[in-house]
C-alpha cells in the first residue's frame, strides 16, 4: 500500500554523450537509500522527463524500481498538458512497475478549476494506481484551489498533493477540508518543516539529491518530537535551498553532482550550463558545506 509521507527525492536524470547514463543512475539510487530516503520520484520536472522519449521515459523507471526493488516506494512522474497522453504516460509507469504516479498540473493550457478537476479525474478512473497531484503555479500558471484538491481527495486512488504554490494559508485549507488518510507534502525544501508543523506529510526535495542524508533526517527528527534539532537542520540546509534556485531547476543541482563529482555536468536544451557567477556562488555553498 502505497503512502505519500517522509523525504522523498525528486532525482536528477544523468546524461552522457547525449544518452541515459545508467551506470551513474544506479549509483545515485544506491546512495539515496542507503542515505535513508523515503522514497524516489523520477521522471519530474528534476529528473527532465520532458525532453525524454517514451523508450527513455519507461527505461528511466524501470531502472528506479530495479534498483529500489520494494525497499522505499518509487513515484514516477507523469504529467504534461495533454489529458490522453499523461493517460499513457501514466500506464507505461505502471507497465515499469511504479508503485504511483505524480501528475503536475497542466501547463499553458491554463485550465479552469473544472478543467482540472476532469483531468485528474480522467487520469484516476484510467489508470488503476495510486495518484498523487502536483501543485506548482510557478511553473505551470495554473493554481489548483484547496475546493478542486478537496472535491479531487473524494475519489479513492488520488491519494495526496505535492503542494509548491508557496502558501501555508493554501495547505491549511487543504489539510483542514481534504479526506481521511488524504496526504499534503511539500514540494518546496525551504517549507518542508513549516508544512510539516501545520500537519504536512514530509516533501519532496531537491536538496535531497545532494544532501540525502540530512534532508531525510530532518523528516525523522520532527516525527520524533526533536523540534530543536529539526530546526537546527533546516537553518542548515537553508542557503543549500536557496542555491538550488540561482538558475532554473534542475541547472543548480546537476552543476552541484557534477562539482561533487557524481554525475556528468550534462543538460538536455532548453536547459543549458550554469553561469559562471551563479556556479562561483554555487561552489561557495558547497565547499561551506564542506561537500566540494
């Protein structure tokens, strides 16, 4: 039974020579569990399944399953902003074995509170997986309301809400109105411990890509009831969040596996390298953090 709670990581997708590195994959799925993560979302925005093909996109998680092989649950991302193709998307993650599947909200469309309502409905009712909702106006210009995620939380396999509008007053109202067993979990590093104080469920992280260790202690400590030390960690990772952000997400965090040297520094177009000023202010982080 799958259950949306904890720290779970929102992982990277490494290339090399244009192609899945999968060797290098693998190795940072290992790393992650052995860090203690919850959980492991590939194919998100991090992991840039929007420029992967349906061949890569299946391969991609059925190496995360492979390799997590039932230890923590893996959460495939399957979303864009055509309702019958993240259908599809949705099928081949659980033709691959995903335990469920994370669905952002349609973007450019810019739907109505109806429109969306249909369209996670539509996905819910054609797929027989749990579903998990992915609330981010910033990049999708489209907000889901606490009444649509609340009216959504009534149909038994939409399971919860990676919630990135920013706002507490937002998640209150969700956490307050959804169902029963309905769960919250941040979608932003720097709210994961606030969201949690208000009765979220845990997050799913960037950071965690190159701190897994501290990210997933951070979740432990605040469950249990060591509030100074889940505090302590958050004012810790606090610039390392904001570093993750100098440039569009996932530019920062494959520059800091690459400086740590994990993964190639390889980026699919649009997305391209890092700036050097924004790289320079990325390695002070990093080497204050004592990780390069």
């Amino acid at each position: 039974m799958f259950e949306l709670k904890g720290a779970m990581t929102a992982i990277v997708t490494p290339f090399k020579n244009s192609e899945l590195d999968e060797d290098t994959f693998r190795a940072l799925i290992k790393r992650q569990i052995k860090a203690g993560i919850d959980g492991l979302v590939p194919c998100g925005t991090t992991g840039e399944a929007a420029t992967m093909d349906l061949d890569e996109y299946e391969r991609v998680i059925g190496i995360a399953v492979d390799e997590c092989n039932g230890k923590i649950p893996v959460l495939a991302g399957a979303g864009t902003n055509n309702t019958k193709k993240v259908v599809e998307l949705a099928k081949i993650a659980k033709s691959a074995g995903a335990d469920a599947i994370l669905s952002v909200a349609p973007y450019y469309n810019k739907p109505t509170q109806e429109g969306l309502y249909q369209h996670y409905k539509t996905i819910a009712e054609s797929v027989d997986l749990p579903l998990v909702l992915y609330n981010v106006p910033g990049r999708t210009s489209v907000n889901i309301l606490p009444q649509t995620v609340i009216k959504l939380s009534e149909i038994d396999n939409i399971v919860g809400i990676k919630e990135a509008s920013g706002s507490l007053n937002q998640a209150s109202e969700i956490i307050e109105g959804a169902s029963e067993g309905f769960s919250v979990i941040s979608g932003d590093d720097f709210l994961a411990l606030p969201m949690m104080a208000i009765g979220g469920n845990g997050v799913i992280s960037v950071t965690s890509n190159v701190v897994p260790e501290l990210v997933a202690r951070q979740y432990d400590a605040f469950v249990e009831g060591n509030l100074d030390e889940a505090m302590g960690l958050h004012h810790k990772l606090f610039k390392l969040h904001q570093a993750m952000f100098y440039e569009t997400n996932p530019i920062p965090v494959k520059t800091a596996l690459a400086l740590m040297g994990l993964i190639e520094e390889e980026f699919r177009l649009p997305l391209c390298e890092m700036s050097d000023q924004n790289k320079e202010k990325l390695k002070l982080v990093l080497k204050n953090m004592s990780l390069i």
